[in-house]
C-alpha cells in the first residue's frame, strides 16, 4: 500500500510565534510613544543624526525554522508519512556599527552571536500499523556577519520608524557535519557550516536622554541548500533545506 508523503515548509506555530513576536514590538512600542508623548516634548540627542559614525550592541531572541523541499527518490520507503519542521527559540548578541550614507539613510555591520536551535519531526508507520515519531533537533552556534541597509523616517519629537534590507553571512561553529550516524535514535541531520541569507525588517528608534534605543523585528531567509546527504533514512526524502530565523532585537547606540 502507498501512503502520501506529507511535507509541512512553514509549521503552523510558526504564525502563531510571528504574532507574539510582532505583538511584543507593539506593545514595546506603545509603550515608549506614550512615554514620549508624555515627556518627549524635550528634543533629546539632538546632534545626534550629524555624527557620521554611531556604536552600540544589540541584544535579543530568535525563532529559528526551516524551509524544506522533498525529494521523489526511487527508495522513498512507504513507511514515511510526515516531515514536518518546528521552530525553536534561541538568543543572539552583538556589536553595532553605523555609517551615515545620506539623511535617514545608514549601513549596519552587526556582526554577531547567535545560539539557534531547529527541530524536524518524522512521523513513520511501523509494520504493526503503529506511528512511530522522531524528533530531530538541530543545534546551532552561528557567529553572523550581517550588513544590512537602514531607512528611517524624520524624527517626530524624539520618535522614529524605518525600515531595513540586506543580507549574512554564517558561519556555524557548532555544526557536526563530520559526525559519523549509525544508530536511529542518535542519527542526525547533518548541515554545511556556512550559510547566506538575506535580510529584512524594520522598527522603532527612540532618541533617550543619554543613548538611543531601538526595537527591530527582521526575517533572515537563508540562500543555499545546507543539507548534507548522507543517505539515512532521515536525509534521503530531503531535497533541499533552506534556513528562515526571526529576530526580534533591542539596540542601543551612543
């Protein structure tokens, strides 16, 4: 008997976690408009935007996913049901440096720290008609070279939106691509350490007494197939695996 293979590239949490993450920038930035509203009659760092050059760092949480395509092998076994990718949270550090281009206009090197986990859950049918599952998490330590191109609007009071693109380069540290796999239960998916995505977001930027506050929600979609193929029955129905990491950041720039 032939069963359907069913593949899932975007898991259905995955809205739901982009709705809480989206929600937090949001409310964040309620917060600091009603704030500014309140106190912001005061122009802060008003000299600010004439400096050519700005430095901070940035901290903040990521969602990190996956998106895969399935492969029509010849020994595809009947026994596969479901692949189905699952994002996991992870954090992310870095520094920042800025150089003004023109007016509102910057270019971002934020080079970068970034703990991101992956999970791809095999759903299989076993002789006795029952479902057997295994979860196969991906951990990752990945050192980002991001250059992303900002454009923010005019200040109103100490209060400012932009919007943001560019790409990556990663380089993961903690990738176990020359690991040997034998037994099910401790075979891995096996990845390529270098990675490159390309980048786009956008936030809020608030002009404080002493520093610059920023709330940023990007979306990094990653550009080769980092799949290795080692023929195990878990890598064998994968065609290709593509990287998709949410980023919500909080900067602060002197």
């Amino acid at each position: 008997m032939q069963h359907q293979v069913r593949f899932y590239t975007f898991a259905p949490k995955s809205y739901k976690l982009l709705r809480y993450l989206l929600l937090i920038l949001l409310v964040s930035a309620s917060a600091f408009a009603m704030a500014q509203k309140k106190y912001g009659k005061q122009r802060n760092l008003p000299l600010f935007d004439d400096r050519r050059y700005h430095f901070g760092f940035t901290l903040g949480i990521n969602s990190s996913g996956s998106f895969i395509d399935h492969t029509f092998a010849s020994d595809f076994t009947d026994s596969l049901l479901t692949i189905t990718p699952k994002n996991a949270s992870g954090f992310n550090l870095g520094i920042v440096t800025s150089l003004k281009l023109l007016n509102n206009f910057s270019m971002r090197f934020i080079p970068s720290l970034s703990f991101q986990d992956r999970v791809v859950l095999y759903e299989f049918l076993q002789a006795d008609g029952k479902n057997l599952f295994y979860e196969k998490r991906i951990e990752s330590t990945f050192i980002d070279f991001p250059i992303n191109f900002k454009w923010r609007s005019n200040r109103l009071n100490n209060t400012a939106v932009y919007v943001l693109f560019g790409g990556k380069y990663s380089l993961d540290v903690a990738s176990q691509e020359d690991v040997n796999n034998f037994i099910a239960d401790d075979i891995i998916l096996k990845l390529k350490k270098h990675d490159f995505s390309g980048e786009v977001g956008g936030g809020f930027d608030f002009f404080l007494p002493y520093f610059k506050f920023g709330i940023e929600l990007k979306l990094a979609v990653g550009i080769p197939n980092l799949l290795i193929q080692d023929n195990t029955q878990f890598s064998r129905p994968i065609d290709s695996f593509r990287t998709r990491t949410f980023m919500l950041s909080f900067t602060f720039e002197g």
